[in-house]
C-alpha cells in the first residue's frame, strides 16, 4: 500500500502529459457541455453595450497575438456579434502588431456575417508605434494618429468617421489583452479622458484588472475563456469558447486531483522517512 | 559632453512634461503634443535598432558556427522572406503589410506564424499541470492555505465545478480522519487523544464543508478573487507606482544614470 501511495506522489511527467492532452481532445471530441451561470462581470459588460443606442460607436483594440488566441478570439467574435447585432459601429486597432490581422480577420469574417459595409459600419484603422503617445493623442484628435485607415483610405473619406474624432465620439472602448497594455487604456484613456472601457483579457491577467473594475475606472471585465463563454452564451452563440470551458472544467479537475494525488505521496514518503 | 547632454536633454524633457500635465495651456499644453508626436516617432525607430541588433546577434552566431545557428539561419531567412514578401505583396500590391487578402502574407501569417505561436503557448498547459503536481505541497500553514484557495478559485471558476468541488474537499477530509486515526493508534496518551479529536473533527466537517461548498462554492471564490486577492493586488500595485515615481524622479534629476550604459 505504502508503495503505491510513494508511486503516487511520483507519477512520471509523460504520463501527467498524455492525462491532460486527453483531457483536452476528448472532451472536445465528445462535444461534452456544461451549463454556467455568467459571471456578474460578465453580464455587467454585456448590459453597458446592449445599453448602447445603434449608431454609437464602439472601439475595439486589438492587444494580444497568437499565443493568447483561444481564449481573447472568441471573446472577441463575440462580442462583435452583439455589436453588429445592435446595429453599432465598430472601429478596430492595436498595439500588438503581430496579433493585429487576428483581429482584422475577425472583424471581418463576423461584418460578413451581418451584411456590414467597410467604412460604414466598421473601421480597421491598424497599428501606429508609440503606445501611450497613441492613446493621448486619441483623445484629442484621432486623425493626429491615424489620418488614414489601413489602406490609406483618409478617415474623412468613410462615412462612419466623418463625426467621430476622439473619445467624446466612443461610447466604450474595448481593450483585448494579453499583457499590460489595459493599465495604459486605464491610466491614459480613463484618467486622463475619463473614456469609458470595459476589458476583456487572458485569465492570467485578470486578477491585476479586478482592482480598476472595484474602482470604477473600467465598467466591465471579462476574465479568460470562462468570460469568453458567458459572453457567447449571453449573445445565444455558444461557439468555441463555449466549447473549451469544458476541456477547461475537466483539466481543472484533474490538476486537483492530480495535487491531491502527489500531497497523498508526499505524506506517505514523509512518514517513510 | 557624452553623459552630460543626455542627462541634460532628460531633465529638461522630464521637466517640461511634468509641468505640461499641470499646466495644461500654451505653451506648455502644446507642448505635451509635441512631445508625443516625437514619441510616436521615436518608437518607430527603435524597430529598427532592434532589427538591427535581432540580426547581428544572430548573424555572428551562424559565423561562428555557435550552438542552436541553424535556429539562426531559419530566423534570417524568414525574416528576409517576410520583409521582402511583405513589401512586394502586402505594402504594395494591397496597401497594407496587415492585409490578410495579401495571399503570401495570409497563409503565412495563418499556416505559419499562427499554429507556431499558438503551439508554443499551449505546451504550457501540460507544464502548468505537471508543476503543479510537484510543487504544490501542504507542507505547512502558508502552503495549506494557498493550495485551499486555489483549489476554491479552480474549481469555483469552472462550470461544474460546484458539483464537483464538495466530492474532493470531503475526500480530502476522510483521508485527513484517515492520517489522524492511524497517527493516533501509534501514540498514547495527550498526543493519541489530540488525534482522534483531529480524526473526529474531520469527520464533522465533511457535512458542513459539503453543504457549503455545493451552495456556496460560486460565492466563495468571487470573494476570494474580490477581496483578499484584491487587498494584495492593491498593495503590490501601490508599492510599484510609488517605486515608478521615485525611480522616474532619480532618472529626471540624473541621480540614476545606468539608463545611458
């Protein structure tokens, strides 16, 4: 018994490695669903843009890459969906040029979806070097960033921009992230503009983000796939996020198992000794 | 003159900002503009300084044939391939080097980048799992308690997870009885009965524990997440910004100078 409960405590890497990938492929596999109840956090987010009249326009940026996909690019879909739906305009940059086109690519398979037009509906304004500089200069007069839109197209040109020149003209900004670019969006555009945001970020990150959330200084949080699937599930659009928090639930499990499998081990070795 | 002039140019550039936030009218108001429109490009040059140092660092490991210069080789080769590619097709022909119509760019950045980026980030999801499993021992009171809220926050986070959570923490309680009771029946005397007390106790609790975890599990681990972790959150963050100021008032007056080595 005692040998086993050793053997317990010193279960091969390998082994942890092939639990988990199961984990992963088989609940996906199987399509297994579980129902959540939105975090408060979540709904409050998604009540702020339901709030909004059609025609206001709404900016999302784009602040993470690749890496951080599955869990910021369903959020994202998301809550474009509900944007669109609402009939509101969308202007879309960043400050993470290597996950820029994932946000691009986004936007755009989502307006398809709802019949938007380019220029009317939603803007790609791109990336522009500078960070903080970028999100003070926003507040007074976007075109001293971005006098044209990704392809050179001047702002005054499309339609949709004509009225918009700073935050006076947003009525939320949406910052995606995966790094610290949402304390920036925080210090810059809530300080100093007092732009209303509401931030969606990886799960890592989103306990450095509850303290702005208590403060007032951003109206909204949306935590990691689990935010990410309440927000799915609060625009009746159960997708991939909806369908990772599964996996997510079941490898949440197993690593407590899994703990509480090495502490049996551990104790069982100390009392040996 | 090769320290003196930055360190001069920073405290004049450190001084006028402060008093541009305070003084929000002309000239200094103006001046915050300026200075951001500098900034912005400023920032574009120093892509190109990392470039150069990205190549040359690597350049001169392919040269001197170091260990890992094939990652090397790769490295420039895609970079020359994406730069070049990109100009031609994305710059271009498209307008936009973030144009994913730009097909070259489009499969690369969608077939290539993409995949890889996302693949190294996932491994860590295995690492995570198996460090976890070494690492998080109740050696003592500390890591009890940090090991008990992040299994409360894990478990309270997940959909299910309130199903589930009341089964394990009673498990963990049974087995607690378990260690006591046959601690206990090695011993004699005070420490035997402090022990069957122990054993006792943890069977008492696995009652309440289930009925509040199975209620309660939800509520638990917002408060965990909203007030204690928040206190320490606030205070790390508190701490950082008051180091912020204090190491941006050192490089302003030129007390703290390793910025120009």
């Amino acid at each position: 018994m005692r040998d086993f409960l050793r053997k317990a405590g010193n279960i091969d890497r390998r082994v942890i490695y092939l639990i988990i990938f199961l984990a992963v492929a088989l609940t996906i596999l199987f399509k297994i669903r579980f129902k959540s109840t939105p975090l408060p956090e979540v709904k409050r987010s998604y009540e702020i843009i339901n709030s909004l009249p059609a025609g206001s326009v709404v900016m999302f940026s784009i602040d993470y890459d690749a890496s951080s996909m599955p869990e910021l690019d369903p959020m994202l879909r998301a809550m474009l969906r509900h944007c669109f739906e609402k009939n509101l305009k969308v202007i879309m940059l960043g400050h993470w040029p290597l996950g820029l086109p994932l946000g691009q690519i986004a936007l755009e398979d989502v307006a398809r979806q709802y019949h938007k037009k380019y220029g009317v509906d939603y803007v790609f304004l791109g990336y522009r070097p500078g960070l903080q500089a970028v999100m003070l200069n926003l507040g007074k007069e976007i075109r001293s960033v971005f006098s044209t839109d990704y392809r050179g197209t001047p702002l005054d040109s499309l339609p949709m921009m004509r009225g918009v020149h700073n935050y006076n003209d947003i009525a939320i900004l949406v910052g995606l992230e995966a790094g610290s670019v949402g304390d920036m969006w925080v210090q810059f555009a809530n300080a100093r503009f007092n732009q209303k945001i509401i931030l969606g970020s990886t799960a890592v990150i989103t306990p450095d983000l509850y303290p702005y959330l208590q403060a007032g200084q951003i109206v909204g949080l949306i935590g990691g796939l689990r935010g990410a699937s309440d927000y799915e599930e609060l625009v009746n659009h159960p997708a991939i996020a909806s369908a990772g928090m599964a996996s997510q639930t079941v490898v949440h499990v197993l690593i407590i198992l899994l703990i509480l499998l090495g502490n049996i081990g551990y104790f069982a070795t100390r009392r040996g000794k | 003159m090769k320290r003196e002039i930055p360190l001069f140019i920073t405290f004049i550039t450190g001084v006028l900002l402060v008093i541009a936030l305070f003084v929000p009218h002309k000239p200094f108001g103006q001046l915050q503009q300026t200075f951001n429109d500098w900034l912005i490009i400023v920032g574009g040059f120093t892509m190109i300084l990392g470039l150069d140092s990205l190549l040359l660092h690597n350049w001169e490991k392919i040269k001197r044939k170091k260990e890992g210069w094939i990652s090397s080789a790769f490295l420039i080769a895609s970079f020359f391939i994406t730069l070049f590619w990109g100009f031609g097709e994305g710059a271009i022909a498209h307008r936009s080097p973030f144009d994913p119509s730009a097909t070259f760019l489009r499969y690369f950045y969608t077939y290539v980048f993409v995949p890889l980026q996302a693949t190294m980030f996932s491994l860590l999801a295995f690492f995570i799992a198996s460090a976890a499993y070494r690492a998080f021992r109740a050696k003592d009171g500390n890591s009890t308690l940090l090991l008990s809220a992040a299994a409360l926050v894990m478990l309270g986070r997940v959909p299910a997870g309130q199903e589930v959570a009341p089964w394990i923490f009673a498990f963990v309680l049974l087995l607690l009885a378990y260690y006591f009771f046959k601690e206990g029946s090695k011993t004699t005397g005070t420490q035997k009965t402090l022990y069957l007390i122990g054993a006792l106790v943890s069977i008492l609790l696995i009652y309440p524990v289930f009925y509040i975890l199975l209620h309660y599990l939800n509520g638990i681990a917002d408060w965990i997440m909203n007030i204690p972790q928040m206190a320490a959150k606030r205070g790390i963050w508190i701490g950082i910004s008051l180091g912020g100021i204090a190491m941006s008032l050192r490089i302003i007056l030129g007390v703290e100078k390793t910025y120009l080595q």
